[in-house]
C-alpha cells in the first residue's frame, strides 16, 4: 500500500468548496428575493401627480387653473422626483408653463415658471445711448419678406430744396434773381439696424411669430394657413435702433418738402437675425405664403 497518495489528498478542499457555492446560492437568491419584493412593493404603491387635462394641451406660458389639469395616479416606480405632486397642486396654481404641453401628460417642476414674458422683449436690450425710430415703408419695394428684424440697412433720402439763384446765373427768366427746387439724395443712415417690423395694425411682427410658436404643431398650420396671418406678417413700418446723431439727422429732414426714402439691405455677415431664433416657423410660413392654395 502506498501512503504517500493518502498524504497528497485534501478532504476538507472539496467540502470548502461545496459550503462556498451554497453561501453564494442563498446570497443569490435572499438578493433576487429583496429585489422582488421591492419590485412588488412599488408596484402596488400609489403616487398621485398633476397631468394636463385641456383637450387642447396648454399654451406656452399659460397659468395652470384647476380647469387644465388634474390629478393621475401613477405607480412608484414609474415616479420622478421632477414631477409635480397632486399634494403640491395649491402650491403650482397660476404658474405658468415654459413651453406647449400636451394633453395627458405629466407635468414637471422644471416646466413651470413665475416669470411672465416680456412684451417686445429687444426693447430691454437697446443700449441707453440709442433711440427708436418708427419709419413707413412699402416692403414691396425693400425685398419683400426678405428683411427681417435683426437686418441692418441703408436709407437715403431724397427731398426738395430750394435754393436761391442770382441774376448772374445766367438763367435769362430770373434776371431779377430769386429760387428754384432742387432735388437732391443725402445718405440719412449709412448702417442702422431693424429691431422690430410692425403691420398694418401697427402690432409687432416679432410677437406674431411668437404667439404663433407657442401653439401645437395642428393649431399652428392651421393658424398659419389663414389669410389673417398671412397680412398680419406683412410689415408696412421699421422699427430702427439708432444714435441720437442719427435720430438727430433724420429730424432735420421732416422740414424738407415731398421726401421720400431708398432702403437697402446691408450684408449680413454681422447682423443677429431674431428670427433665426425661429428657423422652423419661418419655413413654415414661407411655405404657406408660396402655396396658399394648399
């Protein structure tokens, strides 16, 4: 008999394993238990929220009333901590949403603001040096749709002068002396930016288009396809930022008999376009001036 193969076996080596391999199995399965049963917990547990109610969603920065919303139940693990709680529906009241929401959907804190939108909002942001000058103009004759706030410009003005002429002019009808109309171009503004067009309601074009943002997609189209809209896009007056010098030269004009003024868009390479802001809407709305039949 060979005993040294009895010396090389290791009884306990074998037991270790199997008590390490139970260990993990009942780690295993007490974790997938716990996991179950918070799964299960969850799922049977109840969190009331705030979801849109309106059939028609709710505008972008309209308040919330008891009339637009209501309260949904939902289960714990689908909660968010962003969403807002029925408990806190007092709290959210006359808040106003950020953007377009939709029927049936939840709302979220971080959708809701206390701060109203400012009216012609480029007016806050006019430097205190500068004015604002309202000027008519045919947008026929000055690109049609193609000037948009935000485009600098040149304007020329053409007017009548008189001028005083001497027996030495040589004119042999005013030998005695006297005047004649003259009508001369003078540059009245070699670089001036349009901050804001205004229709023939003398309302902000820049606000139409923002109003129009802030209805769904549906509402929009339909909204835009109207002859309504249509007009009340077409500027008939500039709404120019300018110096006091500038302001200043323009005012010395308005004595001047029978002027009239040359608008011409400047590159753009340097301007800030503000409805670039809004690059879907103008295509849209290019479109349906293109196609108005359809």
């Amino acid at each position: 008999m060979d005993l040294s193969t009895l010396k090389n076996t290791k009884p306990n080596r074998n037991l270790f394993k199997k008590i390490l391999a139970f260990v993990f199995a009942l780690l295993v399965i007490a974790s997938s238990y716990l996991y179950l049963d918070n799964a299960s917990r969850k799922a049977e547990n109840v969190i009331q929220v705030i979801r849109v109610k309106a059939d028609d969603g709710i505008p972008a920065y309209a308040p919330l009333t008891k009339k637009n919303v209501d309260t949904y139940n939902l289960i714990e693990k689908e909660f968010d901590e962003g969403m807002v709680r029925a408990e806190d529906l007092d709290d959210v009241l006359d808040k106003l949403t950020t953007y377009y929401l939709r029927k049936d959907s939840i709302i979220y804190k971080d959708q809701l603001t206390d701060e109203k939108p400012l009216k012609n909002e480029w007016l806050y942001e006019v430097a205190d040096e500068n004015e604002v000058l309202t000027l008519p103009y045919n947008f026929l004759e000055v690109g049609g749709d193609i000037l948009v706030p935000g485009d600098r410009v040149r304007i020329r003005v053409s007017y009548d002068n008189e001028k005083s002429v001497g027996a030495s002019s040589g004119n042999p009808n005013m030998s005695g002396g006297g005047t004649v109309t003259v009508r001369e171009t003078e540059v009245l503004f070699d670089s001036i930016v349009v901050k804001d067009m205004l229709n023939s309601n003398s309302r902000s074009i820049y606000e139409v288009y923002k109003e129009v943002q802030k209805l769904d997609d549906q509402k929009r189209q339909e909204v835009m396809k109207s002859e309504e809209f249509i007009n009340s896009i077409k500027p008939k007056a500039l709404m120019l930022e300018g110096s006091s010098e500038q302001i200043n030269n323009f005012a010395k004009y308005q004595g001047f008999e029978n002027q009239s003024f040359l608008i011409t868009i400047l590159s753009r390479k340097n301007s800030s376009i503000i409805l670039d802001q809004l690059p879907t809407l103008e295509k849209e709305v290019e479109s349906w001036i293109d196609n108005p039949e359809e």
